[in-house]
C-alpha cells in the first residue's frame, strides 16, 4: 500500500495537526520526517486541547504507529516532557518508534541558536531558538550527536567531549560567554536517554516492512513548504525539508511508495517571523484575521503575521510538491467578511506582473500583490459537514482556489474540533 503525505502548503501553521489526526484514523503508521519541536501541532479532542511538538499527531490512536523518522533532530528533555504530557491525559506511548540515526539537539545548539540570533541584531532570522538549526548545521559536518550515540551514556559522555572542543572555542572566543562541561551535559540528558532506549530501532526498515505488507503509511511534515531549506524564501527558512523531497529522505523509503501528496493549504496566509510576505495585511482586517483564528505560535505563542490567501506561491507549493489533493483549513475563521480577496499575481515596480513565483527572494520583497475579489460570507459554517451545505460564496470560494491551483479538493475544515471537517474524498 503506496504511503500519503501531508504537507504544509504555506509557511507552516496551516492546521496540519488537526488533518494529520482525522487521515491517521485510517492509517497503521504516522511517520514525522523531518523538524524538530520547533514544531507546533495542535489536536483538539473534547475537552483536550494537544500541543505536540516532536510526537506525531497519530500519538492518540493507539493502534497506530508513531515514528519520529531519521530525518528529524530530537531535543531528548523536551520529548520526555511531551511523553509526560500526553501520560497525563491518559494517552499511551506505548506505540512510539524512535529513530536510532535521528540527530539530538544538545544544549550548545540552543545556546548558539539564540547567541546567533543577537549577533545578527536587525538582520535575525526569527529562528524559534530551539536549536535546530545549529543541529542540522553539526549533521551536515557530519560532527552531529544521533539517538544510538545518546542511548549509549559511555559512548555520548565521549562524543560530547570531542565535540565540546570545538563548540568551547566558539562559545567563549565569539561569543564571549563560559564554556560548557561534558559531565553537566550528561547528567541533564541521562535520565531522557534511559527513558527513550525502549522505543529506538531502525525506524527506516520498520516502515519498509510496513509498505511491504501493504498497510496505510501516513507521512507528516513540520512547518511549511515556504520554509523549506532549498525552495523556501532563504534565508528566511527552516533548516530542513518540509516538502515532499524531504519525506522520503527523512523517513528512510523510495519516491516510488509515495501515492498521495496532500497540500494543507490554509483559507488565508500567514507566517512567523521575518521574510518577505507579498498578500501581508497590516490594517483593521489583518488584525481581524489574527484575532478570529488566535493567530499565535503554539510553539513561540509570537502574533503571526496574517494576509489574503497567496496563490501564487500557492502554485509554486503544489508544482515542487506534486499535490494530488488539498485540504484547506480555517476556513471558518473568513465567515463575517464583506469580502475575501485572493493574491493571483505579483506586480513589480516598473508594473510588470508575475505569474510565477519568483525564485530570487530579493525579487520578492519588492513586488506587491495583484488581487482578485469574491463576496464573503456572513454564516457561521462550523456545524456542516459537507460541502452542498456551505454558503454559495463559500463554495465559491474554496472552487476558485481548487481552480487556480489545478488541483482538487480533498477535505475542508470547518473549525477546530476533531470533527468540524468536510471530506470530499479521503486521500488515504
């Protein structure tokens, strides 16, 4: 059974969380391949509300597989708090599969991460100061700590001290700040290594047999294609792959299990932190938007910056992605408008209109966006299940995306409660 992937269409907080949940019903395994808990992924169940950051959304259905893929750098303190978490609401864990090559984020990378930070001053990235990208930075040297190295205290206490040679240089002749010891790192990550050994294995065999014997394998993605390392708005970007590229990478399979590349495309646009932003709205309506849908971080709890639905990167998303479908988000947040408006192209300043996206990010900050408008809706859609039962204009709305996207719609989320959602096709 070819595997599904769910992929953030945007620049992350598209609602990923709440579809990866609902397809994972139908799944017997939920990969997240890439990120780290730079990551945000809110499940509502009831009365419990969920903020997962490095455990997948699938976590909730016990007969489900929860694997943190290869692809990922794991902050080990940080996931057992998560475990904690989810123990507490009664959750089990019982189904989670950890990869033994996946990277650990140690407590230099945060440090650096937020020492790097300042030093740019005006020029910051806005990184979620986690640590992940000065992690992936260390994988690339190939000078990285992984999960099988944690595990091993003997074998980490070494590695750390080879790699505090270095790192101490940096922290006490760059940075001016004290240097860290091998034996306070390793007292702090001790009791999360022992905690984690009994679900480490070779996540990438245990998926490839999953495949093999033909069962649902659902692949779940961490921030947004806009923000991915290579076709992201660099340097504004994370430091890995969120796209569909990355799914296979990081989980460890072949492009050829790959079936269906589910695009999570929210009603509107928004981002954290710096970079360009063409449809942003800075005026009553943007804050409106912010407001409605509680446009802040789960992860940072920073405002996002909001704007009208960008089709145009919209449509680079789907090229690079190969969307087979799409699922649009928050939909309900827009009920209450007058109008909705649409990015369909972006104007540069001798007036020339673009249809693609630029791949120049100078270029990008430079345009304005070129919009197209629809009237808006006043009803309040979160009770209706299928999309007959929409407001014409809602409908209206959601085709004309499908349209200039040339890609169908496959589910549509009508609010944040596990079951505010309609299917138009189930793409798993």
């Amino acid at each position: 059974m070819p595997a599904t992937v769910g992929i953030g269409a945007q620049w992350g907080d598209e609602g990923k969380g709440k579809i990866i949940d609902h397809l994972a019903e139908r799944a017997s395994m939920v990969v997240r391949y890439q990120g780290g808990n730079n990551a945000g992924h809110t499940v509502i169940i009831g009365d419990t509300v969920l903020k997962l950051h490095q455990v997948p959304s699938g976590i909730t259905r016990p007969s489900v597989a929860a694997v943190l893929g290869h692809g990922m750098v794991i902050n080990p303190p940080a996931l057992v708090e998560e475990l904690d978490i989810l123990a507490a609401e009664g959750i089990s864990t019982d189904n989670l599969h950890i990869s033994a090559n996946a990277h650990i984020i140690m407590p230099y990378h945060i440090l650096l991460d937020e020492l790097e930070e300042r030093r740019r001053q005006d020029q910051a990235i806005g990184t979620t100061k986690k640590g992940i990208g000065p992690a992936y930075t260390d994988k690339a040297a190939r000078s990285g700590l992984r999960v099988q190295d944690l595990i091993d205290l003997d074998r980490f206490a070494r590695r750390t001290a080879l790699a505090l040679e270095r790192v101490n240089l940096e922290l006490t002749r760059v940075f001016n700040v004290a240097p860290l010891k091998v034996e306070d790192i390793v007292e702090q990550y001790a009791p999360a290594a022992r905690r984690m050994a009994p679900y480490v294995r070779d996540t990438g065999l245990f998926i490839y047999e999953a495949l093999r014997r033909e069962e649902k394998v659902l692949m779940e993605g961490a921030q947004g294609t806009m923000l991915d390392i290579d076709n992201g708005t660099y340097p504004f970007v994370t430091s890995s792959s969120p796209s569909a590229g990355g799914a296979v990478q990081g989980a460890g399979i072949g492009p050829t299990w790959i079936k269906d590349v589910l695009g999570v495309v929210k009603a509107y646009t928004s981002r954290v932190g710096m970079g360009p932003f063409p449809s942003e709205l800075t005026d009553s309506i943007g804050d409106w938007i912010v407001e409605h849908g509680h446009e802040y971080g789960t992860t940072t709890g920073r405002r996002r910056r909001c704007g009208w639905i960008d089709l145009v990167a919209l449509r680079y998303a789907a090229r690079i992605n190969g969307f087979t479908g799409i699922a649009i988000t928050r939909l309900d947040v827009l009920s209450g408008l007058d109008e909705v408006r649409l990015c369909v192209g972006y104007r540069l300043p001798d007036g020339t209109v673009l249809q693609e996206y630029p791949s120049d990010t100078q270029v990008l900050a430079q345009v304005t966006a070129v919009y197209e408008t629809m009237p808006g809706w006043q009803e309040d859609i979160s009770a209706i299940r299928t999309f007959d039962e929409l407001p014409g204009n809602t409908r209206a709305y959601c085709q004309r995306i499908s349209d200039l996207l040339g890609v169908p719609i496959d589910l549509i989320s009508v609010g944040a409660e596990r079951n505010a959602l309609i299917a138009l096709r189930w793409p798993i």
